[in-house]
C-alpha cells in the first residue's frame, strides 16, 4: 500500500499562529512516516505555501495542489490544526467539501456554530447532567445599558468575545465599575460579546475523538492556575497552571462526566477529536459547560497529548486513526 500525502495546515489569522505552527510539528513527529507523506502548509492571510530549503511553495487553491520538483502533489487527507479562523470556524472545511478531499475535523456547519460560545451553549442546553452558566449575548451594533447588564446577572462576572477560539480578550469583573472597560477589551476581538455568571469550582479540560468507530472519552486533565482563570497567559506561560492528568475524580464523577461529553459530542454532530472544558461547581460537583474546541493544540505538552498518552496509546497512533476514521 502506497502512503498517503497528507497536507497539514497550520498557522491561520489569529494570534495562535505560533501555537498553530508547535501543534502541527508534534503531530508531524509523531506521524508514521512509512504510512503517509507529510507535508506542512502555512496558511496566513497573504498565502498559503509548503516551505522547502529552496524558497515557499505556493498552493494551488484550485485543485489544493503543490507543485515539488516539476512533479504535481495531490492530497488525500487534509489534517487541520489551526486555532480560530480559517481552520476552527469551517471555513476551510467547506473548502475541502468542495473539493471532496477528506479532513480530520468537524464539518463546517459544526465548525462554525461551535466557534460560536453562545449558540454552543444553546444547543447542548437539556442534556441530562449538563449546566451552563446564565448569559447574556451582546453585539457591537447594540446600545450596551452597562445597569441592565449588572441587574439581570450575578456578580462577579466573566466577559469574554463570543467567537474567540484562545483566550485573549477574556475578563473577570467584581462589580459594575469593571464592566465598561472589559466590555471594550472584549469587543476589541470581536464584534459578539458574552457576559456570563462566574462559576467557582474546579477546572477539568477532556478530550473525546471517534477511533475505529468508537466515540472514546479519554482521561479528564485537571487545570490549577495560578490565575484567577485560564486565560491566554494561564495556557501557555510554563509554571502559571499546573495540569494533573487524569485529574482527580472519583469513578461516579468519571462515568457521569463521560455521559455528558459523549451526548455533547453527537448532539453537536461533532468528528475527529474535541475537547471540551468543564468546571465542577463548588461543594455540588454540579457539571457546567465551559466550550468545546473542535481543533485543539497538539504541541508535546497540549492537554490531548497528555490525555493519549496517559491510557499508554501511541500519539502517532491515534493521529493515523483519526485520518484513517476520516477517509
């Protein structure tokens, strides 16, 4: 059997570009080489290009084709792993299904509303087990009556962009004074803001992909920071979060935990792999939904690595089922 030539696609529009670039060499690493070809693409708003020793090679967005060494390089397999747009909110999904070449990701329709935190929120509302915090969705064309916000929600309260992939934009106010100027910082990422009730408990991140058919729950990682929250900085600053996985649950709270991913997984009609954050609220062990990732980092240290390699399953592996699942 010949090996496949798989395009990785990595970098973006966001500020995860760097973060983007890591996950896409650790999945390359780990890759059976003798199975499938790898070729990284780069894609940034100006060009996307595979980088050789000789120059940038630019991809022929007609056919997603390369041209190496006067021979034409078609793809079987795209694997996206690109953090926020164009790779996290289906557009580069709806690309590939036009073109009929498969990829590793949700399709665009789940793609695109599971970038959106509100109506995630909306959709998975119901499931048994399942909480979300209560909410209020702004929009950047609405006149923002800063009291009526604060009277209808708790504080403290968490503000955040809506369609935001990472976590740059995020705030935690106590009171009304902080809302005006976190609102600014929130809407100077996007032009969708979600105004949310603080739920303190413990912070858990778990990863859930479909193998050989099979949804699979792995090990829940439970995040500890330093910060107020798991922000930009909490993610990817070495020593600010210290991670523990599994994280500490008790079997009752694994096998709930597993319920409640799994029907969020097919309710969203999820593919691939996702990771969906969850907080354990404080002295109930309530679960209450946080976001779900549909293309979560995959540097060595990311959550999911840790999560695959902690049940002893071989990274490269699990990425080869994830392609071949797809194909």
């Amino acid at each position: 059997m010949s090996a496949k030539n798989v395009a990785l696609l990595a970098g973006g529009f966001t500020g995860e570009f760097e973060v983007s670039v890591n996950s896409a060499e650790n999945i390359k690493n780990n890759l059976d080489h003798s199975k499938y070809n790898v070729y990284t693409i780069f894609v940034t708003r100006e060009s996307w290009f595979y980088k050789t020793n000789h120059g940038n090679i630019e991809v022929d967005k007609n056919d997603f084709t390369i041209e190496v060494k006067g021979e034409k390089v078609h793809f079987d397999f795209a694997f996206i792993t690109i953090h926020g747009t164009p790779g996290e909110d289906g557009k580069l999904q709806g690309y590939f299904d036009i073109l009929g070449i498969p990829y590793n990701t949700c399709d665009a329709t789940t793609s695109a509303i599971t970038m959106n935190k509100a109506y995630t929120k909306a959709i998975v509302n119901g499931i048994h087990g399942l909480h979300t915090a209560r909410s209020i969705q702004l929009f950047d064309h609405d006149i923002h009556e800063v009291s009526s916000v604060a009277a209808s929600l708790r504080f403290p309260l968490f503000i955040k962009p809506n369609n935001g992939g990472s976590s740059v934009g995020m705030s935690k106010v106590q009171n009304i004074a902080g809302l005006p100027e976190a609102l600014e910082k929130a809407f100077h990422e996007d032009n969708q803001v979600l105004v949310e009730e603080f739920i303190k408990g413990r912070e858990f991140s778990i990863g859930v992909a479909r193998l050989k058919g099979q949804i699979k729950v792995l090990p829940a990682t439970e995040i500890i920071s330093s910060k107020e929250f798991f922000d930009y900085e909490a993610k990817y600053t070495p020593g600010v979060s210290q991670e523990i996985t599994p994280g500490r649950l008790t079997a009752e709270e694994n096998e709930r935990i597993a319920y409640i991913v799994t029907e969020v997984y097919l309710r969203l009609n999820c593919r691939g792999m996702v990771r969906i954050d969850f907080i354990l609220l404080e002295n109930t062990g309530e679960f209450y939904f946080i976001e779900i990732n549909t293309t979560p980092g995959q540097s060595a240290s990311s959550l999911i690595p840790q999560q695959v390699r902690s049940i002893g399953l071989d990274l490269g592996e699990f990425y080869g089922e994830l392609i071949d699942g797809a194909m």
